[in-house]
C-alpha cells in the first residue's frame, strides 16, 4: 500500500504543480501552489513514516477539498486529474483508516464556500501556438465577428502537449478544435451566457 500511495502522491504533486503554471480555472494560482507544497509534505510524511492516521486525516481532508472544487465547476482538466488521484487515495486508505473520512464533507464545504460567484457574460479560452496561421486568423477575424457586443472574456493561453489541434476553443462545455465559422462559435458563446 506504501509504493501504491507513493506513486498517487507523486502523481497529485505533478499535476498541482502543473496546474500552478497552466491552469485555465484558477483566477488565482494560490490554490495550484498550496497544494504542490501539501503533497510534497504528504509524500515526505508517507515516505519517512508511512500511512499513519495523521496522514490519512490530511488525505481524506484533501480528497473532500478535491470533491468541493469540482462540485462548484471551476475545475480543469488538471483540477479533475488532481482529484482522481485524490479520490484514489481514499479508496486505498479506507479500509485501514475508514473512520478518519468524515473530515471530508467538511473540507468540501470549504472549497465549495471558495469558489467565486460566477461572472456574468462567457468566458473563451483559446489554446493556440506561435507562428500558427489558423490561430491568426481566429484572432484576426473570426473572434472578433464572433464576439461583437457580447459580455464575453476571452482568454489566449499557450497550447500544453495535451492540445491536438491549434487553434482549440473552449466555449463552456463545448470545445471546437481548429478554425469554426464566426456564426457558429457565435451561437455557441450566447449559449454560454444564457
């Protein structure tokens, strides 16, 4: 069970710290950078003394912050990986620490008493790479067309390894990979503010 809680740790730590340069949820990277600092202290703990109590109380606490920031919809896909490995944690350590899982309901109301009330309009992120004549051109014209006076915010990020195709548009749930026609990334937006 050690080697396993190691190996989900490590994981949780990556992808915190990645979520710490790159995430597209976090208006803050306060959240992405506390929990790089936590799970390298959950590793250090497990690692010099094992799956204590003590360990699995904080585990079981993060796993219900975890379970709270994706309840209030705010997450990324980061966000999401960081919980399955959370949530994946707590099944290992339940049947040994089963009782210490009653913090979690408890730390999931925090996270959900953090999550800011929303904005109104639509947020627009487009992952896009330099030299890229289709980002260009969204930039150039399509974006422009598609959002004329609509309460939008539109987010330019750098495309991560995990982009296939640039440029990639997430418009709420809807994702549109490569160059859509204004129109229809315009509909897509005014369902989004709906």
């Amino acid at each position: 069970m050690k080697a396993a809680l190691l190996t989900l740790l490590a994981a949780a730590d990556a992808l915190a710290a990645a979520a710490w340069l790159d995430c597209g949820s976090c208006a803050s990277p306060a959240l992405a950078i506390a929990g790089t600092a936590f799970y390298t202290a959950a590793f250090a703990a497990v690692a010099l003394f094992g799956p204590t109590r003590a360990v699995a109380l904080a585990l079981y606490a993060a796993f219900g912050f975890h379970a709270g920031l994706v309840a209030g919809g705010e997450a990324c896909a980061l966000c999401w990986a960081t919980a399955a490995c959370s949530l994946a944690m707590a099944v290992l350590l339940a049947r040994s620490h089963g009782a210490a899982l009653a913090v979690a309901p408890w730390t999931a109301a925090v996270a959900l008493s953090l999550a800011p009330a929303p904005a109104p309009g639509a947020d627009v992120t487009v992952y896009e790479r330099p030299d890229c004549p289709y980002c260009e051109e969204l930039r150039a014209s399509v974006m422009p067309e598609a959002t004329r006076g609509l309460d939008v915010r539109v987010y330019w990020r750098p495309a991560t390894p995990a982009v296939r195709a640039t440029p990639t548009i997430v418009v709420g749930r809807r994702i549109f990979e490569g160059v859509p026609p204004a129109d229809l990334l315009r509909r897509a937006i005014q369902e989004a503010i709906k």
